[in-house]
C-alpha cells in the first residue's frame, strides 16, 4: 500500500550483469508496477538483451542526440552526489556525466519524493553544442498521451500515474510498443512493453533542462480530480506550483551553483526545496 522508487546512479559503470542505466529510476505504487525497466532476458547477450535491455534506450533516463550511455563499460559511471532521508520527504542527486563518453559536459537529475505520493524530477543537462534530449518512460500498458497539456497517465491493474511535464514547454512525444530487436526464445511471446519518449531541442549552446512532476495513486482516487500543477517564475532555477488533496506545494530547483535560487520572496541557496501549504483538512 505504499510508494516505492528506486533510483540508481552507479560507481560500477554498466559493465558484466550492469545496464546503461545511470541516473534511472524505477516507480511501482500500490501494488502496480508504473514505470519499469523495459526489455527481457531470454539469455545472457542475445541479439534483444543485447540491443535493447542492456542500453539506455530501454531505461527511465535520457538519451542525447538518440544516443544513450556506454553499454558494457566499467568507466560508464553514475555517482550519487546528494542523499537525504525523513518521514515527509526522501531526496537524492546523481551525476551520470561520465557514462555519456564525453559526448556531454553534465547530467544532473536531483529526484525529490514528497510522501505519500508527489515526485517532483528536476535534470540539467549541458552539452557545448546544440543538440536533442530524450526524456523517457516506460510502462507495461499503453499511456495516455495529452500532448497540448504535456502529460501523461498510466494505468496499472491497482494503480494510475499522472505525469506533468512543466518545462520545457514545447516538447514533441512518440510512443511504441516495439522493441528494436525483439525477444527470443522463453521471451518471444511475453507482452509488449510500452516506451514514450518525450524530445527536446536544446538551447544554442547545448544546455537543457526538465522540469517533471510525477503522481502515483491507487486506482480507488482515480475518480478524484487530477493534481493541479503549473510552472511559476524562478529566478535561477525552475519552479512549479501543485494543488492536490486539500494542500499546496511550491517545488523549485536551483540551477547554477553561482547564483542564489529565488521563487517570490524566497531566496534560498538550496539544492531544491518545497513549501507546503494547507488549503483544507
């Protein structure tokens, strides 16, 4: 009956039973598993492991120019920079620069868990060049894609998710139920998997940024109003106000390390941070 995320920003890079997978993350919320790691294991190196569950493409996590991190590779490293653990929220940092091969100059994707069930998604990407950034997703069952309003939701057996994509605000969304080498053998007649890739144009020198909000919750609410969410001004950063049962959330992330974060009158040189605010019990 309760949220659970796994993240992985890894010292191992993605070499032996490892996956080119730094900076992913995995959600499964009240009995549903929502956003997965796609692909099977009919056996160790097949052409499908091989080309699809071992790479990123098959991952929660970004591609650059279409391209994903180094697969098989002991120098293909994450690194968790930041963790903090409490009973109202979890938040974790992770640098997955180096598994790109030095075709960019930073991942950073902070991941704030506000409990039970707000997850809030802030990456930075630079790259020194103009170039594409695929945000991706994967689910067991098709998504509903509503591409005006950037979200998507996702429909388990127990449970949905609603994702808000706050910035950038042009994005360009596709999705598939195809593999690019599909399962053999004790995997051939498994189901299909559901992958969505939400792309980017980055800015002229190559930098990016992703604003996303994430809400799990038990198929029971999926009658209630959806969470209300929308990006608000920061300066040096992103921010984004939620409404959702009875309470108000300001979220905000700092994006330079050489300026002060400020969303109104807060000023802050935080990481990120979260306000919450009572609407009614």
């Amino acid at each position: 009956n309760n949220v659970h995320i796994k993240f992985k920003s890894s010292p191992y890079g993605s070499i032996s039973h490892g996956h080119a997978e730094q900076n992913s993350f995995i959600i499964e919320a009240y009995g549903s598993p929502l956003a997965i790691s796609s692909g099977y294991y009919p056996w160790y190196g097949s052409p499908h492991h091989a080309q699809w569950t071992w790479e990123s493409r098959s991952k929660n996590t970004i591609l650059v120019d279409g391209k994903g991190q180094g697969v098989q590779s002991l120098e293909a490293k994450g690194k968790i920079t930041h963790f903090v653990a409490g009973d109202k929220f979890d938040y974790v940092a992770g640098d997955a620069t180096q598994a790109y091969e030095g075709r960019i100059d930073l991942f950073e994707r902070q991941l704030f868990f506000v409990k039970p069930n707000i997850i809030a998604i802030y990456d930075r990407l630079e790259a020194g060049r103009q170039c594409t950034y695929d945000w991706l997703l994967h689910s067991l069952k098709q998504m509903e894609v509503d591409a005006d309003a950037q979200t998507i939701r996702v429909v388990g057996d127990t449970a949905e998710m609603w994702t808000y994509f706050v910035y950038p605000e042009t994005l360009s969304f596709e999705q598939t139920d195809q593999f690019t080498v599909p399962p053999e053998e004790r995997d051939a007649d498994k189901p299909l998997q559901w992958h969505l890739t939400a792309k980017s144009q980055s800015a002229a020198d190559g930098s990016g940024r992703f604003l996303t909000l994430i809400f799990p919750r038990p198929n029971a609410a999926a009658g209630e109003v959806p969470p209300k969410v929308r990006g608000i001004a920061a300066q040096n950063g992103h921010a984004a106000q939620i409404e959702v049962d009875g309470k108000s959330y300001t979220v905000a992330f700092r994006d330079s390390d050489k300026a002060m974060l400020q969303v109104g009158e807060l000023i802050t040189d935080a990481k990120a941070i979260i306000v919450k605010k009572v609407l009614y019990d």
